[in-house]
C-alpha cells in the first residue's frame, strides 16, 4: 500500500468515523426520547441536530478514507473497500434525505423517525461488515513495532 494520510502513523479515516456513528445513535436516541413523552418537541431539534453535524463527520471522514482507497493496491481488497465506500455513502444520503424532511416535516411525522431507525440499522451491518475486514486484512493498520526516525 503507498502512503495514506496518517497522523502519528494512525489512520485520519479510523479517527474521525466514531463522530458520525455517535452523533447518528445519539440522533435515534433523541427521537426515542421524543417518541416515548420526555421533553416534548426539543428532543425533535436535538435528534435533528445531531444528525446534521454526523452528516459533517461523515463527509469529513470520507475524504481520508478516499484516499486509503486510493492506496489499496490488492485488489480483493480494493473490491471490499469500494463496496464499504458505497455503503457507507447511501447512509450518508439517507441520514441527508432525513436531515431534510425533518425541516418541512411536522413533529408527528413518523417517516423521519423510520428513516433513523432504518439508518441505524444500517450502521450496524456496516459496522460488523468493516470489522471483519479490517481484522480479517488490517489494511490500513500500520502493525510494524519499527520507531519513526
């Protein structure tokens, strides 16, 4: 693999998607909030939120992760590596597709809240799917004991 944008030889990419994962949990968590009677209509804003700024976190992690894409040079493991890219990339499209019904959408709307729950859904299959990889190939996991000169 050639070189990818690393900060103290850790992977950008493996740093910032914990952001978007929180966030987007944290999202579904306010709706559940609203949804169960705590707090009325606030937990509606915080979900929406919270949503937005994963949406952030998630473009801000895609743009390393590109380039340890681009890097991957096997390419069993190129073909992994893109189909987790365009995975992860439809949850960022549904959690934007949520992000705006929420704005024209009344607070009783229930699409919004299905949208979360099918988002996170989809996060946990992405989250067990990239951890067999990346046990399975460490790809991108510098695993060499050698000190940086």
């Amino acid at each position: 693999m050639e070189q990818q944008p690393a900060m103290v030889r850790h992977p950008i990419h493996l740093m910032l998607m914990p952001f978007p994962i929180a966030l987007w949990s944290f999202s579904l968590a306010s709706d559940a909030m609203y949804w169960l009677g705590f707090g009325g209509p606030m937990w509606q804003d915080i979900a929406l939120y919270s949503m937005v700024a994963g949406i952030g976190g998630g473009v801000a992690a895609a743009i390393p992760a590109y380039f340890d894409y681009r890097a991957i040079r096997d390419p069993d493991l190129a073909h992994v590596a893109k189909r987790h890219m365009w995975f992860n990339g439809h949850i960022v499209l549904l959690y934007s597709l949520n992000a705006a019904l929420r704005f024209e959408a009344s607070p009783e709307a229930w699409v919004p809240a299905a949208a979360s729950v099918t988002g996170a859904c989809m996060l946990m299959v992405s989250a067990w799917w990239t951890s067999q990889f990346t046990y399975a190939e460490a790809p991108a996991v510098d695993v060499s004991w050698e000190r940086a000169a």
